[in-house]
C-alpha cells in the first residue's frame, strides 16, 4: 500500500508581529507565494543558454478572515500605521512548513463588504525577505 497523508487545517497558524491570527474565513485561510522565480534562461541564436540568477526575495501573503475576525482590527492598525513586522505561516502538519519573513507590511485596508451573509476580509501583506522553510 502506498503513502497516505494526513492535513488538518487546525494545526496551520500564522502569527504577524507575534500575535496569532484567527477567525479564517470558509475555503483558503492563507496564501503564500514567492513574487519573481529564482531565474531567467535563455539562450543565444547559436544555442548557447545563459542563466541568470535573480537575488529578489519579495513574497506575498493572503490571509482571508471572515468579518467576525477579532484579528481585524489588530490588522487594520498595521495598515495604517505603515510599519513593517515579522510574518510566519506555520504547517505543523506531516509535512512541516515555515513561510514568511522579518521584514513585511500590510499592503492596504482590505475592500470592506456587507451583505445578508457574512463576508471576507483578504489582507494583502508583502514579504520583503520571503523564505519557504
């Protein structure tokens, strides 16, 4: 019998200036994503590849809350204020994962919806020194 895996979204947590974040909404919880790739190749008219090697370490990180989210204010303070903090997504699932960095910021307030459901807030958070652990 081959390998199976186990997830439980439980035991995924971000925490953004050491403060851990809660109140996700349905669906994603958070999203996490290296901006540039690692490198460019191409190669001459004669065939000869050339790579180039990109030193850019800017991420980006999603974080969906639901409107309910005791997080949102802690959140929109950081966005407003405009400093930057340390961001960690941690997966302590089978597969173990550390993402994020110690240089980031809010990148704005999140668009602010209201309906006869309760909605989502999607933080945008730019990571300045990304790294996938």
């Amino acid at each position: 019998m081959g390998h199976v895996g186990t997830y439980d979204a439980r035991k995924v947590t971000t925490t953004v200036n050491g403060v851990f974040v809660t109140g996700y909404a349905d669906g994603t919880m958070v999203k996490c994503s290296k901006d540039n790739e690692n490198f460019e190749a191409s190669s001459s008219a004669q065939g000869d590849a050339v790579v180039s090697i990109n030193g850019d370490s800017l991420g980006t990180i999603e974080i969906t809350l639901s409107q309910t989210s005791p997080s949102i204010p802690y959140l929109n303070t950081l966005a407003n204020d405009r400093n930057m903090f340390p961001i960690w997504v941690n997966s302590n699932n089978e597969i173990k994962e550390v993402t994020g960095g110690t240089k980031a910021m809010v990148t704005k307030v999140p668009d602010i919806e209201h309906g006869k459901a309760v909605a989502s807030r999607v933080y945008t958070i730019k990571v300045f020194d990304y790294t996938v652990k």
